[in-house]
C-alpha cells in the first residue's frame, strides 16, 4: 500500500475537518431549537421569576409605580394602594419608587411603608428597554418622568410576573387581580377607534409572558417622546391590533392567554363623566360602587388636579369605605373646605 502523500493528507484533513464542523453545527441547532421549544413551553405556562430581576423585589406582586423628579403628587393617590393592602395583605403590595422619604410624607405612618427603592436601569437590563433608557429620543421626550414609569411597568411585569395597576385606580373586590392575562381597556372600538382603546393602566400577566416581551420590544423601537399617551394605550393597541390576538383564527404565543379585563370592571362607565359622577351625593348617586360588576374605580387623576372631593360624596364613601386610614389621614389636603 502507498502511503499517503502530502496533499491527499491535507484534503483528508480538510474534509474531516469540515465534517465536525458540520455535525457540530447540526448538534448546537438541534440544541438551540429544544431550547427554544421548552422556553416556548415554560412562558405559556407560566415560568417561575428569576430570583433577582434587579426590580427591587422578587415573586409575583401587586406592583404601584410613584417616580417623583417632576411629578406632582396628590395624598389620595395612596388610596389606591391601602385597598390593595386589605384585600391582598401587606407583604403581597409594594410601591416601585426613586424616593422612599418622599413616598414616606404623604403615607399614613399607621400603615406598614410598601414603598421599595428600584433601581431602574437595573430593572430594566436584559430587556429591549436597556438601551432606550440611555437614548437621545427619552432624553428629548416632553414627558420623560412619565415614560420612564410606562417602561419600569412592564419591565418588573415581564421578569417577576404578577398585577400591575396604575395610582388612580382604587380596587374595590378582589376579583381584580384575578384576571391573568388581562390588559386594561380604555372604552370600546366603537367609541375610541382601534387605536386609542386599551392601555396599560392594570397589567396581570405571569412571568416572562412573550405580549409583555413585545410590548417592550415595541415601546422601544416606536418610542415618541413628544406625544402624551403615545407610548401607553396607543401602543398596547396598536400591538394588540397588529399580532391579531382578536382572532382565534390566528393562534400566536404571543398572544396566549391574552385577555381583555371590560371597561364593564371599571366605574364609572363614562370616563368623560369622572368628576361629576365620583363627585354626586350619595343620596342620588350617579352609579352604584357596591355593585358586584364593578371591581374598581378609575378616577383618572389628570381630571382632578385642580378639584377637591365633596364632602359628601360617592368619592368620599369609597375613600372611607377602602381606604380609611388614606382618608384620615389626607383629609386636610384632598376635601374641599366648607366655608362657614
């Protein structure tokens, strides 16, 4: 037999060569793709949180946001919170804030403090918002402290999972955080347009849920820092719209378990009608907020900042009624003075 001579060595070299390159390439796929199918798996049927997501807490919570820098805060903000608080217990809400002594001044000190201080770079690493929060487009953006709060929601969702609901929304039953999956609407097709009728005003899904991966995916790529509300309800609904997950023709993982929590859930029922309706005596009420349909009251906080509550009012009862210490407590700052 001959040996074999120098360039049938180099090809026999070459084509071994390729051949483990490709068996290993073919393995390292096969390997990617199980991964990625049992990551599929673990997100649809709710993956536990990772044990430290840099949000400032871990497990599944009734989460509040309250960024101060330019934000005004009014003391009934609260109320929202201590009603969370009685009907899920104290260890299960907390508050994400960039100031625990500013939280401090307008909460009640008979209540446990829920705030928790978040570091929201950190929170926001490993997501699609990582690099936004350094762009010049946030940096430019008219409502900067606004958008920030909008990104630092759906950041502490997607890693830790649990119910996410904004400051003037008062929980009234505790059907309200059992919606998982749900996003808020605003107010019907009908009435909105497709565009403007969801928001992100209660967010309940579980952990590293794929909607919530492309919502974030979404307000980074489509950031617009110049108009109010872009980057909240036009973007859930413009996201909700564009993945089809209205149609059960067109299953998509990002859209399982989706839900949509009524506008019916929430009083009252004409958002436009706020202040007259929370503001209407108890004694000829505009609507009824023991109802069983209603699990909360969005009082919409823009509406009210330069109102006071009545006394008496619906308003009142219901501060009275969920958050009794929220009312003691503020009740020089949030009724109206009667003049005698």
């Amino acid at each position: 037999m001959q040996p074999i001579s120098g360039g049938y060595k180099e090809h026999f070299a070459v084509t071994w060569f390729g051949c483990v390159l490709l068996c290993a390439q073919i393995v390292f796929a096969e390997a990617i793709s199980q991964t990625h199918h049992r990551h599929h798996l673990e997100v649809l049927q709710g993956q536990s949180a990772d044990p430290d997501t840099g949000c400032g807490y871990t497990g599944s919570k009734v989460i509040f946001t309250a960024l101060y820098g330019t934000t005004v805060r009014t003391p009934w903000l609260n109320c929202a919170v201590e009603s969370a608080m009685l009907k899920r217990g104290n260890d299960s809400v907390i508050v994400l804030t960039d100031s625990i002594e500013q939280f401090k001044e307008s909460w009640p000190g008979s209540l446990p403090n829920p705030a928790r201080l978040v570091d929201v770079p950190r929170c926001l690493t490993n997501t699609p918002l990582q690099h936004w929060l350094e762009s010049p487009e946030l940096a430019a953006a008219v409502f900067r402290q606004q958008n920030i709060a909008n990104a630092l929601r759906l950041a502490a969702i997607y890693k830790n999972g649990g119910v996410y609901i904004d400051l003037d929304i008062v929980p009234l039953q505790d059907k309200l955080f059992s919606a998982v999956g749900a996003l808020s609407m605003q107010c019907t097709i009908a009435e909105c347009g497709e565009d403007f009728w969801l928001n992100n005003a209660y967010l309940n899904f579980p952990p590293k849920h794929p909607f919530m991966w492309q919502l974030m995916n979404a307000f980074a790529l489509e950031f617009n820092g110049a108009l109010w509300g872009f980057n909240g309800p036009r973007l859930v609904s413009s996201l909700y719209n564009r993945l089809l997950c209205a149609d059960p023709l067109v299953p998509r993982s990002e859209c399982a378990g989706v839900d949509l929590l009524p506008v019916e859930r929430l009083a009252p029922l004409n958002w436009a009608n706020t202040i007259q309706a929370l503001s209407s005596s108890p004694a000829q009420p505009e609507f009824d907020f023991h109802n069983e349909d209603f699990w909360a009251v969005h009082v919409y906080h823009n509406m009210w900042k330069e109102a006071c509550i009545p006394q008496p009012s619906v308003f009142n009862d219901i501060m009275l009624e969920h958050c009794p210490q929220v009312s003691m407590y503020s009740s020089n700052h949030i009724y109206c003075q009667v003049l005698m």
